[in-house]
C-alpha cells in the first residue's frame, strides 16, 4: 500500500456542537450519533480509523457552518492543540469567519503564519450568497500573498434555495438531493465558474483552489463550458481551461469508482489530483478499497499513483507522509 495522504477529513468542535445541540435545524441530526462521535474525537479514535484505512496523514477541517470569528479562532485553537499532541498524524486547514472577510483573512494568517495550518477550508457558499461578490477577495488576497491553498466545499443549501429541491417525494429525498446526492456538488461548479467569469483569477494569478469530488461534476462538463465560455461577455487574459489546469487542484474525496477517476484523468494534469475520503462521511477502509482498484485498473502507472496517492498534496502543502 502507498502512504496515504487526505485533505477532505472533517471534525466539530464542542463549541459548535453546544451551539447546534437541540436544534431541529442541526443539519448532524441526519446523521446515526457514531458521525458525531467521530467528527469530536481528534485523538485515539480518529487515529484507530486511520490506521484501518492505512491512512498516513490527514489534513483536518471543521464542518460546514457560518459561524463567528470568535468561534472560528477558538476552533481553530482547538485543532492546533490536537495536531500538537499528533503532529506526524495530523495537520489543519483554517475555519474562517466568512462573513466577516478582513476578519476571515487576518484569521488565515494566524492560522498559517502561527499555528502552521496548511490553507483553509471553506464553506461554498454564505447562506447562498458566492464569493465572486468582491467584497470577499480580501481573502482571496490574503491565501494569494500566503501562497496557501483555499479548499472550497460543500455547504448545506440556504433556506431560500430548500423549494427548488422539494417536489412530489419525501422530505429525506427533497434533502439529500440538495445535499450529497446531487446540490452540493453542482452548487460547488457554479460557484467555481462565477469565480472565473467574475475575474478572481486574472487578479489573483497564483491563487491555488481545491475542489472535492473527483472534480464536482467539472470534468464531465468541461469542454463543452470551455467552448460557451466564449460568448459570456468576459473579457479575461486567462481563459478557463488555463485556469482549471494551473489553478485548481482535485481530490477525490467521497467518489470511489473509476468512471470519474477516468473522466477525470483526461482533463487535468496528474499533478493536480489527489487521494480523499471525506471522513467519518465515507470510511477510511472503503478509500483504501478504492486505492487497490485504481492500482490494478491498468489506469495509471506506479509514479502516477504515488503522486495522486500522497506526492502531490506533500508538493501543494509542505507536509510529508510518514513512511512505514
């Protein structure tokens, strides 16, 4: 088995789940409790699951949610201390007070130039408003001057977006496809394809993002964006294709089959994609599954998978993979 890097491993914190306790709106209520369990577990329980899916190193994000900056510093306190006591084990990407973005890039700073986070993670979208909106770029700038990745996931659809998945079927239905099964991930394309028409990558050149989910449905559909995009209007120097191919990095966190794994293969650059498994969501024994069957699909040679498998993330982020 190769060492094992992932970026899509995920944890809560207990002020946020005192926050979210006893709330029907707490979106972990849909979830069996041993979720939650191993979402505020950071030590022997975390690292049990690791080692059953031969993980070497997990760089660790908090779950989704808007929450404020003190909340955000004081989870993000928490996560260093964690990584201390684990420092081979684990490593961090920063929570951020989006809606507060001087705040949010002040905080990335603290977090990489302090606690030595690697980037940070997050949420898709604020209460359904994107980050094309200028006034969010000081964050942008911030992980542009850094040179730290942002990793840009899923986040659970607004209130005001819940009817366009409600219909005739029930309400489990009308929520996951709002949420794993479908809106998550088309949510998380449109909000990369508005970054790119809005200019963000012409004005911030160098800025690294990361999407999840083999792509979240952008390899599928990508040259026929990139043959459309010439007709929206946007006067840009860097086209989209270019964008994607030196700007985006993909993991593919939650999608074991070689289907998109293949899809994916043929629009970016090996050195762009890397291994996840969106733990405790998906099991750390099933993605060393999904491992063995890239490695026997004929699909890619032994350099290509020790780079998808653990190189790539040690080039983007700095860290190294323990070596058994």
């Amino acid at each position: 088995m190769y060492p094992l890097i992932t970026l899509e491993e995920h944890y809560l914190s207990n002020d946020v789940r005192k926050l979210r306790e006893g709330s029907s709106s707490n979106p972990y209520n849909r979830f069996p409790p041993i979720i939650t369990t191993q979402l505020l577990d950071l030590s022997d329980l975390r690292l049990k699951d690791m080692d059953a899916g031969s993980v070497s190193l997990q760089i660790v994000s908090h779950g989704p949610g808007n929450f404020p900056p003190e909340l955000c510093h004081a989870g993000n306190d928490h996560l260093s201390a964690a990584i201390q006591q684990h420092p081979t084990r684990l490593a961090g990407w920063a929570m951020l007070p989006m809606s507060q973005p001087t705040q949010a890039a002040d905080e990335l700073t603290r977090c990489v130039q302090q606690l030595g986070f690697r980037g940070a993670l997050i949420d898709n979208h604020l209460d359904g408003r994107f980050y094309d909106d200028a006034s969010y770029w000081p964050v942008f700038a911030r992980a542009h001057d850094l040179d730290v990745p942002l990793y840009l996931h899923p986040t659970f659809a607004p209130a005001a977006l819940q009817p366009h998945y409600s219909g005739n079927f029930s309400d489990a239905a009308a929520f996951w496809m709002g949420h794993a099964s479908w809106g998550w991930h088309s949510e998380t394309a449109l909000h990369l394809l508005r970054l790119w028409a809005a200019g963000v990558f012409d004005r911030f050149p160098r800025l690294k993002l990361v999407v999840g989910h083999m792509g979240e449905m952008l390899p599928f559909q990508l040259d026929r964006i990139c043959g459309q995009a010439r007709a929206w209007g946007t006067e840009l120097r860097r086209d989209l294709r270019t964008v994607w191919e030196e700007n985006v990095w993909v993991t593919t966190s939650g999608m074991f089959s070689l289907a998109p794994l293949a899809c994916l293969l043929r629009v970016s650059p090996i050195e762009k994609i890397m291994y996840s498994v969106d733990y405790p969501f998906s099991t750390n024994e099933k993605g060393a599954a999904f491992v063995e069957e890239m490695d026997k699909s004929g699909l890619l040679t032994t350099e290509q998978m020790e780079m998808i498998c653990y190189k790539n993330a040690e080039n983007l982020l700095g860290v190294n993979a323990p070596k058994s």
